[in-house]
C-alpha cells in the first residue's frame, strides 16, 4: 500500500466469502486433474472435455467437490488461520 492509504476492510468482508468458496472450486479441478490423461480445455472455472469423456469426468468431478467440502470447511479455514471460536462461531455451536 502506499503512503496514507488504508486498508478497505469493508471491501475485504464483502470479498472473503465468494474468495473462499472460489478457492474450494479450484481445489476441486486441480485435485480432480493431476492424474487425467485425457484432452481437456480450462478456463477459469469451466471445463471441456470431449464427449466420450464426459460421463467419466462428471464422477470424478463429484466425488472430488464430496470430498473437498466434507465438514465443515469455514470451521477448518477458522482453525487454520487461528480465529477463535468466539470472533467466529463454528456451525456446531450454531446448531
């Protein structure tokens, strides 16, 4: 930042959760294509994949986006980056 600027935290708030779930979505292509052998087209978050491909790769693409949001991720990203329970109430003190 430079001089006399400051921080936009409430810029920052209203960012983090689309950030954080964008973040989860990459998870899933990364981890989904590090052994896929076939021809394949990424853009952002869109996918080609031939047609013959396609059923194979909609499996794999749910059974990765399962996983990757097993839980509760907000909690685990909470725990990560040490914010506590009480700034930031976790989904089973919720319910």
């Amino acid at each position: 930042m430079g001089e006399g600027q400051r921080i936009d935290d409430k810029a920052i708030e209203e960012t983090i959760a689309p950030t954080f779930i964008h973040s989860y979505d990459a998870e899933v292509f990364k981890s989904f294509f590090q052994d896929w052998n076939q021809p394949i087209a990424l853009i952002h978050d869109f996918l080609k994949v031939l047609p013959n491909y396609m059923d194979k790769a909609k499996v794999r693409i749910k059974h990765r986006f399962v996983q990757v949001r097993k839980g509760d991720p907000l909690a685990r990203l909470a725990d990560e980056i040490e914010v506590s329970s009480e700034k930031f109430p976790r989904l089973t003190q919720l319910l």
